[in-house]
C-alpha cells in the first residue's frame, strides 16, 4: 500500500507597510527584519529589494541592510583543513 504524506500548507505572513517600514528602520539585518514582521526571509529580502526600488523613484533612500554573519566555528576550519589535505593527496595519487 502507498504511503500517505501529508503536507502541511503554511499560512502566508501579511505585514502591512508601517510595520515592514519600522522593522527595516529598526534593524540592521534582513534576519532581524524577518523576525519583527514574522515573513520569511527570503520574502523579506525580495520585499525590501521591491520597496527600496519603489521609494528611490521617489527620492527617498532606505538604509543599507547586512545579511546574517554565520559564526565560524574555529573547529570546523581544522576540519575543513584536513579534509582538504586528504582530498590532495587522494587526487595527487590517482
């Protein structure tokens, strides 16, 4: 018998203008955007691309927002270090 999978639809997230607006004034990254209008972030970032465009025909500039650093884990580039040492000398030996 075939298995069944159920897919939950997520509600779309609507944020008027106002609230977009102040969250983008009130941030400094389109995560933290993402956060006070409750959007993802990705339709975070698109919305804003569309609205800065629209305001600057106007004349009106938005501040410059900054994508969430990810933290390097010090370990991690051991790791990646490693791993790319092993990866050179497998290839240097083929």
């Amino acid at each position: 018998m075939p298995k069944i999978i159920m897919i939950q639809k997520q509600n779309r997230v609507r944020c008027s203008d106002e609230k977009f607006l102040e969250a983008v004034y009130s941030s400094k990254t389109y995560a933290e955007i993402a956060d006070k209008t409750g959007q993802k972030i990705a339709s975070t970032i698109a919305r804003y691309g569309r609205v800065k465009k629209a305001l600057a025909e106007e004349g009106v500039q938005l501040p410059e927002m900054e994508r969430k650093k990810s933290v390097r884990n010090p370990d991690n580039i051991k790791n990646m270090v490693e791993i790319v040492k092993r990866l050179k000398e497998h290839h240097s030996n083929m």
